[in-house]
C-alpha cells in the first residue's frame, strides 16, 4: 500500500514483536450515554470498572471508554475506523440512527473516500469506502464524488 515506506531489517514480523494490541481508548463526559451509541456498532458492553467502561466487537477490538476528568489534555482523539460494507447511504444513516453527528465529509485530495463522525465528545469514527473518483466536468478544485460500487 505504502511502498516507500520500508519495514526495518530488525522487524520481520508482528508475531515475533514484543508489544501486540491492546485496546483503543476514548475519553468522554458520559460514560454511558457513549457506549450505547457503541453498542449500536455492535460493540458489547463488558461493563463499567470504575471510571471506565469496556467494550468488545466480534473481531476482538477493545474499546475502553474512561471518563473524562481523567482525560490527558495534551493527547490526539484516536479515530476508530469503520469499512463502507455496501451502501454509502445505508452505513451513514445506521450511525447517524445511533446518535453519531458527521463532523466531516469526503473531501478532494483524500487518499480515499470517508466521512468523519463524531460521538458525544467530538471523539471521531471514520467510514471509509471506495477512493474518490472525480465528477465528469468538475470545475478544478472541485471536491470529487464518491465511486459508485456495482454491488
């Protein structure tokens, strides 16, 4: 995907790494409030530890959602990244339903198509779909239109 970017000579792969994932962290105001728009992603509640919630997908993905007094203010929100399985239309208005508000939209010279939504606290989630292909007669500068998947 990225060939300039060359993997280490010491690095032969991720199995034989000292450090393998953990979880994805969010902080945020409402604890509970936030996890159930996660729940509507199909996230389930592994329940509250303190000042912290734990979430898990089926492919294994731990969110932890702390609360926000604890929250580092010198730290990037991590974004958590979601694949456009089929409809454009239908994945955006299956998170909008959830409570999700879109922050931003696709946008000319991204390297590929995704909208960029926001839960309770800003913290984002990226849809990502097909690359961007440009609109027939588009004025230069133009933000793209999406590419259209035959399926």
């Amino acid at each position: 995907l990225f060939p300039h970017h060359n993997k280490p000579q010491h690095m032969s792969s991720f199995a034989s790494s000292p450090i393998s994932f953990r979880n994805v962290v969010r902080y945020v105001q409402d604890l509970d409030g936030n996890a159930k728009l996660y729940e509507a992603l199909g996230f389930q509640n592994q329940g509250r530890r303190g000042d912290m919630v734990v979430l898990k997908n089926d492919e294994g993905l731990s969110l932890i959602l702390h609360s926000w007094e604890q929250r580092p203010t010198t730290y990037l929100d991590t974004s958590i990244g979601f694949t456009i399985k089929d409809s454009v239309d239908a994945a955006r208005k299956y998170v909008e339903d959830a409570g999700f508000k879109l922050l931003r939209g696709p946008a000319h010279g991204d390297a590929g198509y995704f909208f960029i939504y926001g839960d309770l606290d800003g913290n984002p989630i990226n849809l990502v779909g097909h690359h961007l292909a440009p609109k027939r007669g588009a004025a230069a500068g133009a933000a793209p239109a999406p590419a259209q998947s035959s399926s």
